[in-house]
C-alpha cells in the first residue's frame, strides 16, 4: 500500500532532501511512515489558516492519544487549533470511547485512562480500572446500631489505614493496630448487572475524526485545500453537511483481523476524483469520510493501523473503492442502521471480554500477592526463609484457587446492554 502511494508521488519529482526541516516534524517511532512524508510545502494551519512558524508548529497526533494513537504530524495545525480541537473534538470522542480504553487496558502514551464507573442494577456504583481491577466506587464506613463497631469497605489498604485513623481520632479508644493488623482484602465477582450505555459520533467527535483522516492526508503530502469538503465542515461552514457518515452496512477491512485495532485510511483516485477517508476505533465506531468530490491530486493510498491494546503497528487492507452507488449511500447518509449497529456490537464485544478477563486474572495475581503480603506482615524485598516460603506460596494459591474457581462457574463480570 506504502510502495503505491511513494509511486504516484515519485513521479512528480517533489522528494526533499535529508536536510528538510519538514522531515522533523514526523515522529521517528514510526517505522512505517512513507517516503511522501518527506515532501516540503509552504505550511498554514489546517484549520484557521495562520501561517506555521515554528513558534506555533505542534505535533499532532493524527489518532488521538487519548484512545492509544501513537503517530504524529507536524506543520499541520497551529498549537491554538491543536489545543482547541484536543480540547472539544478529541475530548468529546475520548468520552465516547472511554469505555473500551479501560476496558481493554490500552497503553497509551501519557498513562492509562481514569478509571470508569459503571452503575449496577441494584444502584451500587463501581469503579473499573485500566489494570482490571474493579473496586466499589467509593469507600464505606458505618457504625453499627449499638454504636460498638464499624464496619469499613476500603478500595485499598491505604483508604482502609486512612479510614480507620479517622475512626481513631473521633474515637481515641478505638485501637488502631488491632483492627489494621485483622484486615483482609476479599474479592468476588459481582454478580449482577451493570448498566452501560454508548453513543457515537455527532460533530465534535465527527470533526475529530474528519481531522483525523485529513492529518493522514497530509502526511501523503496532500495539502489541506485538496480535502476542501472536510475543511468547510471543520471550519464550521453552516452550508456544507457533515462529511463523514457511519459505515456499517459492509465491513471495508480485507480479511478483518481478529483483533481490536485502530486505524484511519486514506484514497485519492484522479479517475473518480474522489478523495475518501475511513477510520476506525475498536471496532465499533467505523466511518467514512469524505474529504473531496473534486479531487485533482495524483492516486495516492495509505493506511494507518495500529493494535488498540499494545499501540503497535499493524498491516492492514482497507477497501475504500467504493462504488458509485456505495458512495452516493454514504453522501445521504444511509448506511448504518441499528440492526448492523447491534451486529456489529455483538461481533466485536467477544473480544473485549476476552481482554478484559485476561486483566481480571493479572489483577487477581497482583491482589493474592498483596494479601499474602500484608498477612504474613511482609515488606517489599524482604528474604523469606523456607518457613515463609511454604506459607507465602500457599496463602497465593489458595487466594487464587478460591476466586478463579468461583469465577469459573459463568458468572459474567457483567453483562452489557445493546447500544441503541
Ligand atoms: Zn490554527
């Protein structure tokens, strides 16, 4: 896909030397960048058309970094227009896909996502973590009737410490070494379910995502003014429709990998003059984008794909030579349904749960070494003798025996509900 895009442009004879200062502004992590990215163009931000100087040049991720995006551009957008757009667009489609960041535990380069809440049918609110732990979302503490005890449900064993140095100080009789030194974490599968809702799309995420395809453009080489559909809808143009519609009506990936990827796309074809983009997030949010229906650029391809959970890159097929009819459904808007929306939910959400059992089971590893831990009353990098040995070992697994047996009885962590 890379070589054909480099052969359209080498034929126009507009490579830059090694010196371009414009090479610079394309992170070096990618290994997969095209020989096109080298090519030097006067730059104005993409969006409010300043010229970009290198007091205002920015590195713009062209998927987001907030669901796992690792690549960026440079002479794209003025920091004004990165920040603002980071601030409204990408925000508004992190929030959409928030869920599934923590979900699956992506790595994403500034950290993981905060925690989610996830409210169960009985009203109880939970907190689920990136690392897989899922832990009440607030901590509890009640006295009981006849005023002689607490009871204390902590996250962790700091809010536990913390909770019952509160007790202490309104309750000076209240021994604090005795009740810490009784403190045991417990871990069960919550047996319920839980409510989750999702919605996708609309214009700030819509423009994040046309900004997304446009900053891939770009990198070909493709100067802002070529996607001229996308631009008037990214400036806020009231006359022109949204250029994006969701695509679900057939699966645009070849051979469709059994994975959760990212990826965004990109088509230019002189002889339809259609300039076509498409991205797509964990496999569930999936659109097309249309960038120009007069484009008069050279034949150029690419696609930007990496693996949603380890951000790395993967190869990926995407066919976006869409039919007359096929485009003409996309310009109107009418194809996706809420049919396909469920099926493709249900497609995809094996593989989510599959991931996510597999973080449960880190954490549950992780929480039976800690309890093991504060039992015997160890302290990090301690030498054990065989006596300590043999108890550490089996207090582990017998944490571990007791919680993934009563996992394995097919108790759903939770269960989602269709989106729609
Ligand atoms: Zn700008």
């Amino acid at each position: 896909m890379t070589s054909s895009v480099h052969a359209a442009w080498s034929t126009l004879g507009s490579a830059c030397p090694q010196s371009c200062p414009q090479r610079q502004g394309i992170s070096s992590r990618e290994p997969r960048v095209p020989a096109l990215l080298e090519i030097h163009m006067p730059s104005f931000c993409a969006i409010c058309e300043v010229p970009i100087t290198a007091a205002n040049d920015t590195a713009e991720h062209v998927i987001p970094q907030s669901i796992g995006g690792r690549r960026t551009v440079s002479g794209f957008i003025c920091r004004s227009c990165n920040s603002e757009a980071g601030s409204t667009w990408d925000s508004e489609l992190f929030h959409q896909h928030h869920w599934f960041t923590v979900m699956l535990g992506i790595k994403r380069q500034r950290g993981p996502a905060p925690d989610i809440r996830i409210e169960a049918l009985e009203g109880v609110t939970y907190a689920v973590s990136s690392a897989g732990a899922m832990t009440h979302a607030a901590p509890l503490v009640k006295r009981s009737e006849d005023g002689k005890s607490f009871q204390i449900r902590a996250r962790d064993l700091d809010e536990a410490k913390q909770l019952v140095r509160q007790i202490h100080k309104r309750h000076p009789t209240f021994d604090v070494a005795d009740v810490l030194s009784g403190i045991e974490f417990s871990s069960a599968p919550a047996d319920t379910v839980m409510k989750t809702s999702f919605g996708f799309g609309g214009d700030l995420a819509g423009r994040s995502m046309v900004k997304t395809v446009m900053a891939l453009a770009y990198s070909l080489g493709l100067p802002p003014a070529s996607c001229d559909l996308a631009l008037r809808y990214l400036r806020g143009d009231p006359s022109v429709e949204p250029s994006l519609a969701e695509h679900l009506v057939s699966d645009l990936i070849v051979d469709r990998p059994a994975r959760i990827f990212n990826c965004v796309s990109v088509l230019g074809d002189s002889r339809t003059r259609r300039l076509v983009g498409y991205v797509e997030y964990f496999g569930i949010c999936r659109w097309v984008i249309h960038l120009s229906t007069s484009y008069d650029g050279p034949d150029v391809r690419d696609t930007y794909c990496l693996d949603a959970i380890s951000g790395e890159g993967m190869d990926l097929d995407v066919n976006l030579a869409l039919s007359n009819e096929e485009f003409q459904a996309s310009m109107d808007n009418l194809t996706s349904d809420e049919q396909q929306r469920a099926a493709t939910f249900h497609a995809i959400m094996p593989l989510v749960m599959a991931r996510r059992t597999e973080l449960g089971r880190e954490a549950l590893v992780d929480h039976a070494i800690t309890a093991a831990t504060t039992a015997m009353g160890l302290s990090a990098g301690s030498p054990l003798d065989d006596f300590q040995l043999k108890e550490f070992s089996g207090r582990v697994a017998r944490y571990l025996a007791e919680n993934l047996v009563f996992r394995g009885r097919g108790n759903a962590p939770w269960n989602q509900k269709i989106p729609g």
